[in-house]
C-alpha cells in the first residue's frame, strides 16, 4: 500500500515526474544493488519512457528529477518531523549511455513498500496514464493491497475480534 507519508507529496507531482518516479522505483533491487537506493539506468530506456529522443533524454530525466527534488517528502516518525528529497544524486557518464540515481536512504524502505505497485510490466501501462490516470491508479492499487490484507486477516481459522482483523496497519 502507499504509505500514508507518500500519497499527497505523490498526488502532487507532474505526470513526468510520476512516470520517472515510477520507473525508478520499478528499478530498486536492494539484492543487486552496491550501494542502498542506487539504481542504474541507460538513456536509451528513459527516452522510451519519455517520448523523447536519445540527445534530449538526460535533459528531460534530470528535469524530471530536479522538480521532484523541489517537492520534499514530509512526513513524521514519533515526534520528530522529517523532511527528506527524493534523490541524492544523478551521475550520467556521456557517450555510454549510463546514469547512476541515488535515492535518498530514508526513504528507500517507503519506496521498496510501493515497489509492487510499479513492477515493470505494469509500468508499461502507467507511463501512458495522463495527469488524470495517476489518481484512479493509486487509489486501486491501494483498495488491492486492503483486500489481500483483509483476505489475509479473514481466513479458517483466524481468531481475533472483528476490530483487531479490520485494523489494517
């Protein structure tokens, strides 16, 4: 499920933003990763994603990556009020093709959470989603994640009261 802290900073965003985003979180593989919340991607992808041409590509991506920077994620733990950026840094290594993004580390494990939600086969369908897609999209991956959970939580032989299996965190 989205967590809590990630929906209204992600209902924010510009439909570019949402389609990197997306793409990069669809990435995240903390088993090959070498550092946490690094992933790498070649232009040539990012350019499919984007519509854009392999010159124009990294422009865009960066531009893409510096407005979701300029939309920190708040968010609270305890009572300590956190504001973190999306991304650390974006290395691109002219002529190969390869760019290295950094995520920010607290909020790696929020982003491997939503992971499910941005697999790279439906990432397929999404990038196509206008600005107006997006909301739908969340709202029903969410309501999915509620029903396993609940579906989980009502199975034979569940014991608990009707409160303690409906309490869905």
């Amino acid at each position: 499920m989205f967590p809590d802290s990630l929906i209204p900073i992600f209902a924010a965003l510009s439909l570019q933003e949402k389609r990197f985003l997306g793409y990069c979180i669809a990435h995240l593989n903390p088993k090959e990763e070498t550092e946490f919340g690094m992933i790498k991607v070649r232009i040539g992808d990012t350019a499919k994603l984007f519509g854009a041409d392999d010159g124009n590509a990294y422009r865009v991506m960066t531009a893409a990556a510096d407005k979701a920077n300029s939309k920190p994620v708040f968010r609270d733990e305890g009572e300590i009020h956190m504001r973190d950026y999306w991304f650390y840094h974006l290395d691109y290594w002219p002529g190969t093709g390869d760019t290295q993004i950094q995520f920010s580390e607290r909020l790696v494990p929020l982003l491997l959470d939503l992971r499910g939600g941005f697999i790279q086969h439906r990432l397929a369908m999404s990038k196509d989603f206008s600005r107006y897609g997006w909301g739908p999209y969340v709202i029903l991956r969410q309501w999915l994640r509620v029903e396993e959970k609940i579906r989980d939580r009502c199975a034979p032989g569940t014991t608990g009261t009707k409160k303690q299996i409906f309490a869905l965190r």
